[in-house]
C-alpha cells in the first residue's frame, strides 16, 4: 500500500509537458481563482450575499467566468481538441463516477447523517423542503457545479500539466481555501468584528482546503466533474458536522449509537477510498 500511495503522489497525469517556468501555471490559476470571486462583487448590494436580486447576478458572473475559463487551459494543452477530456466531461465511467464517490462520502457522515434524522420531525422535514427554492439552487447546483469547474476541472487540469500528484492536490486545495476569504467582507458588513470574522475565515479556510484537498483527489482519480459536484452538493446540503450535538446528544443510547456511527463512518470511509476510487472502475486513462 505505501508502495501504491508513494507512487499516486509522484506521478503525472500522461500529458506532453511545455517546458515553461512553474510559477506560470499557479499565476494562471490565481487569475482564474480570483476572477470567479471577483464577479461575485461587480453587482449593487454586493455583500446582501441572500437577496434575491444579488443572487441572480451573481448566477450571471459565474457562468461567465465557467464559460470563458476554457481559453486560459487553452494555453497550458497541446492538444486543444482534448479540451473536454481535460475539463472531466466524458461519457465513459459517468455511472460509477456519481456513485461510487458519493457512497464513500455517505460513509463518512453516518454519524451526522442519523443526527439529522434524529433531530427532524416529520413537520420540519417538509418545512426544510419548502424552502428550497433559488437559495436551494445556488447552495445545491450551481455554486457546488461552477465551484467545481473552475478549481478542479479548469485548475486541476492546468496544474496535472505541470506537476505531480500531490503537488497538484497541495496548491490546488490551497487556491480553494483561498478563495472563500472574500467571506469575511460579508462577514464586516453584517456587524461582525473584524477579529471574529478572521477567525471565521480561517476557520473556513481549513475546512474547504481540506475538502478541496479530498476533490481534487476524487477528480484526479475519476477524471469526471461530476464526481466532484456531487461530494460537493452533497456536503453543502449536510453542512458541516456539529461534533458537539453528537457528542452531548440528550438520549444516552441514541448518544452512544451516534459515536459508534462516527467511528465505523469514518473507518468505513477508509477502507471505501482505498478499494473503491481506483481509476479502473472510471475507465480512467490518463493516469498511470
């Protein structure tokens, strides 16, 4: 197994490298990062991130930065007519690509998942459901889907030209972390001290780094944008796990079986990564 992680981390996705300095492939994807965050505040009411109005704007920003980030990969590709290919959108493994990734996920968050279930009534549930409406879709669709196009399918793609494995999931998970700091403006502008929005910031910044580390993982394997928009809807409608309402979960059985659910998730989750993403089962053939 160290052997197969050892070798995952060292290799290259099989491009024709151009022989350029490295810093040009991050500089590029800098841009690209900082493009996406910038249409968010081109708008009046920039930082009403919930107001009907902004969000539509900002639907129209980011499908115009997913729309003309292809010519930047452009630059980076020998073969442009490959350009979808680079981009993850492909028919071959799609199936197994959605589901197979989802289901490693789902192991993970048993634990919250069952809290969840725990804590909504049969009333709370259809009120949680009447709500989705365009919040829903920018939250569950096209946020998790733009997201995922610009810093895996755009981002990863330039950066596999350039770099191993692990470099590419190192820088690539940083840029996303990166790019959810514009937060903490939103943050200011609702009455939060600036130190507490910074601490929130890091905060976010951890955790999406983190998960940024985890699909850039899941594309580089898979070799599909859905894969990575699923995780990714998927984790935007859990939210992230409230530790402490399992740990301290008023019903002492309930209590324990949700501990046991985290860990069994969570070894679950393991032992599904190492046996089930392997580029075989996405008939991935760019990688080696």
């Amino acid at each position: 197994m160290a052997i197969s992680v050892y070798s995952f981390a060292n290799a290259k996705h099989n491009h024709n490298y151009r022989d350029i300095g490295q810093s040009y492939p991050i500089i590029t994807c800098l841009f690209l990062s900082t493009l996406y965050v910038l249409g968010l505040y081109l708008w009046p009411n920039k930082y009403l991130r919930d107001d009907p109005v902004v969000i539509k704007y900002r639907f129209f920003s980011v499908l115009l930065t997913c729309l003309i980030s292809p010519i930047f990969i452009c630059w980076h590709i020998s073969n442009k007519s490959d350009i979808l290919i680079h981009l993850g959108i492909r028919k071959s493994g799609l199936i197994a690509a959605i589901f197979i990734p989802l289901f490693t996920l789902f192991l993970l968050f048993l634990g919250p998942i069952y809290l969840w279930f725990l804590e909504n009534k049969e009333k709370e549930y259809h009120k949680y459901y009447s709500k989705i409406s365009i919040y829903g879709l920018r939250n569950y669709i096209i946020a998790p889907l733009t997201e995922e196009y610009i810093f895996r399918s755009c981002i990863v793609s330039i950066l596999l030209t350039y770099h191993t494995h692990s470099k590419t999931i190192f820088i690539a998970s940083f840029i996303f972390g990166l790019a959810h700091f514009h937060h903490i403006f939103e943050n200011i502008n609702k009455g939060i001290s600036l130190n507490r929005a910074l601490i929130i910031s890091c905060f976010q910044f951890i955790y999406t780094t983190i998960f940024g580390a985890y699909s850039t993982f899941v594309f580089i394997i898979t070799d599909h944008l859905m894969s990575c928009f699923v995780i990714h809807a998927f984790c935007n409608i859990l939210g992230f796990p409230d530790l402490n309402r399992i740990y301290y979960y008023h019903d002492l059985k309930q209590r324990k079986i949700l501990k046991y659910l985290l860990v069994l998730g969570f070894l679950g989750w393991l032992f599904a990564t190492k046996t089930l993403l392997k580029p075989q089962f996405f008939q991935n053939e760019r990688i080696y």
